[in-house]
C-alpha cells in the first residue's frame, strides 16, 4: 500500500509516538488533575509538557494551548464562543466546511452575516481585499493558512496584520499548515490545529491556541479538577475550556509528534514540497491531466488534479485498486471547489514519510490508467 492522503490523517507515524500512546495504557497513569497520588502527577506531567511542546511551536504560552478533540471542535470552539448576534464575519474562499458549516448555520439562523474575501487568479488574498470587505460591524476574520485541495498557501502574516489595523481579531485555520510551517509570530489571535495531521500525533486531539486579546465563552462546562467548590466554571486557562477527561493516551502521543516536528519542522517541508513539486511536473506532463493551483506559489504537500471526462471517484478507485490511497471529492471544501469551478478532485498529499519512489510509482500508475481507457 502506497498512502497518499496525509491531508486526512498521516501515516505512519514516528515510532516514539506509538509507543508513547500504549505507555499510557500499559502503565499506571491516573486522571491529570484529578488527584494527588503519583499516577495521577504522571498525567499531569504528561500534559503539561505536551502543552510546553506546543507552545514551542507556536510561541505562546502554554497555557492558553487548549486541548480539543480535533481541529473542527477548535474551530467551533473559537467561532461559537466569540460570535454575537449583529456580528459581521470575513472569510476566505478556500474554507474547509470545519469553518463554513458553523458560519453558515450562524448566517442561516440570522445571527450574523458573512463576506468571502476576493481572491486573485492564483488563488492568493490581498491585504486590500480585507479593507474592502470589512464593515462597521465586523467582529472576526477567519483565515485558511493553506488550502486543503490545491495546497496554496495564503500570506496570512500581512493579512492579520491588515484585519487587526481595522480592531478585527483573527482566527487561523492551521489544519494544513501546522507542523510544517512556521506558526510562530503570525499575530493570530486564535490558532486552531489537528493533531494527527501535520503534528503526527493520534486521532481524537486537537489544539485550539486562545491569544491574550480573546476569550471565547466555553462550549463545555463541567468537572476541570480545579475550583471544585464552586458550582460555576472556573477563568483560569486552560480550565476554563477543558471541562471532562483529557484523552491522555492520544495526548502523550502528540507529545512526542509535536517534538519530532519541532526538531525537524523545517527540513519536512522542504522535503515534502519537493515531492509534491515532482508529482506537479510529472502529472503536468500528461496531456489528459489537469493539475490545479499555481505551481509557483507558496505551498504545502497537497495537490489535485483530475483526469479529463473522467470522475474523481473513478479515478481515485482505480487507484486504490492498484494499491494507492489517494481521496477523491470535494474534501469538505465545496467553497473551494465552486471557486475552481469543479465538482470535485483527486488529492496526493505527502508526508514526511513518503518517498520518491511512490511519487514515480503514482505518476506511473495515471500514466497507465490513461493509456487503457
């Protein structure tokens, strides 16, 4: 098997993350916080360095790193807490439907209104485009840092900074960007992030990064181990969003992903822009194949195509027949696919694991699947 959907989840993992996510369960760990016997310090010490490691990541403090189910509970996390009725909201055109859906069901029930920032040919957004959009009542702007179908990345730095020269905080959709690139100083004032992508932690964990200038209402409230003699949730971080059990093994995991990528952040991205920059040049040669986003734009490992008057689904089953795991569809973007003007594409998406023998083994595989049509 030939794994090419890192964009979903990555695979495989560095083995320290495994093995960290069975110590959990093999040894005495107890519930972090929820005690002060030793096995229940462990957890603690295990979560505590997680959030350090992450913080590293992103230079905050960790504290504020908030640990969520997943990058879709983040999301909802930041936009359900810190939106009010009246609210005026920006967003970007290659929205995951982790953003869009809670937007939308927000707009639906009259809550607030929406803007799509303006994108240029190459899918990229201009500083000026969020002059343009802004209103007297816009109260958030949520930024996708890097496209979940073509990979492009946007240069969010210059557009945080134009959203907050008119008072708007930001939230920073990381899911396809952290890990591999540079989080820290984006100015974001919200960062929310999958551990088990770019992190190569467990499914289940999630990350939401709260800045000093928001504070979110918590969707959850209930038992934190803290502040146990009041009925009301405590305002201490990150308490004041943890409500239930922590999924400790999945967390220990993470750990030691986030330490792999902080050692190593920089040289995965090189490498995996390389790999889907080789894939790009490959595919491109196939007259029947179309390749979508600008090749010279920033980017992450992810690329779609599609092979002409051919479906998506076909082509990605014909795939996995010969041993490829590759998605096809709209991958929750169906934003992003209107502003392509597609019903849908074939995704690679590379990890730091994936070689470049796959890479010539899947250009190899288009290349004949072609030819016997």
């Amino acid at each position: 098997m030939i794994y090419l959907d890192n964009a979903a989840t990555s695979f495989p993992k560095p083995p320290q993350v495994l093995r960290a996510v069975a110590g959990v369960m093999m040894q005495p760990f107890g519930n972090p916080g929820r005690g002060g016997h030793k096995a229940a310090l462990r957890a603690g010490r295990v979560t505590d360095a997680c959030r350090e490691a992450v913080a590293e990541l992103l230079g905050g403090v960790p504290e504020r790193v908030i640990f969520t189910l997943n990058c879709t509970d983040a999301l909802n996390m930041a936009i359900r807490g810190l939106l009010h009725r009246g609210d005026h909201v920006l967003v970007t055109h290659d929205a995951h439907n982790a953003v869009m859906r809670p937007l939308a069901g927000l707009e639906q029930r009259g809550e607030i209104t929406l803007s799509v920032l303006r994108a240029n040919e190459n899918g990229l957004i201009a500083p000026e485009a969020i002059s343009e959009a802004v209103q007297p009542g816009t109260a958030l702007c949520v930024l996708t840092h890097a496209s979940n179908v073509t990979g492009t990345v946007q240069p969010v730095r210059a557009l945080i900074a134009a959203a907050h020269g008119f008072g708007i905080p930001v939230l920073l959709d990381a899911a396809q960007s952290a890990g591999t690139l540079d989080l820290k100083d984006t100015g974001a004032d919200m960062i929310a992030m999958p551990g088990h992508k770019g992190l190569l932690g467990p499914m289940g964990t999630g990350i939401l990064y709260v800045g000093e200038n928001v504070s979110p209402r918590p969707l959850r409230e209930g038992g934190t181990g803290s502040a146990s003699e009041s009925v009301h949730q405590p305002d201490i971080l990150p308490d004041r969003y943890e409500s239930g059990t922590l999924q400790l093994p999945a967390i220990a995991g993470l750990l030691q992903g986030a330490r792999f990528v902080r050692t190593h952040g920089a040289a995965i991205h090189e490498y995996e822009t390389y790999l889907i920059d080789k894939l790009r040049s490959r595919l491109s040669a196939i007259p029947e194949v179309t390749v979508y986003g600008d090749g010279e734009a920033p980017r992450v490992g992810v690329l779609s195509f599609n092979l002409q008057g051919r479906e998506c689904a076909e082509i990605a089953d014909l795939l996995d027949r010969r041993g490829f795991c590759l998605r096809g569809g709209l991958h929750c973007a169906p934003c992003m696919h209107r502003w392509l003007g597609t019903q849908g594409t074939v995704r690679a998406s590379v990890g730091p694991f994936s070689t470049e023998a796959e890479i010539d083994s899947l250009g190899d595989a288009i290349a004949q699947i072609v030819q016997v049509r």
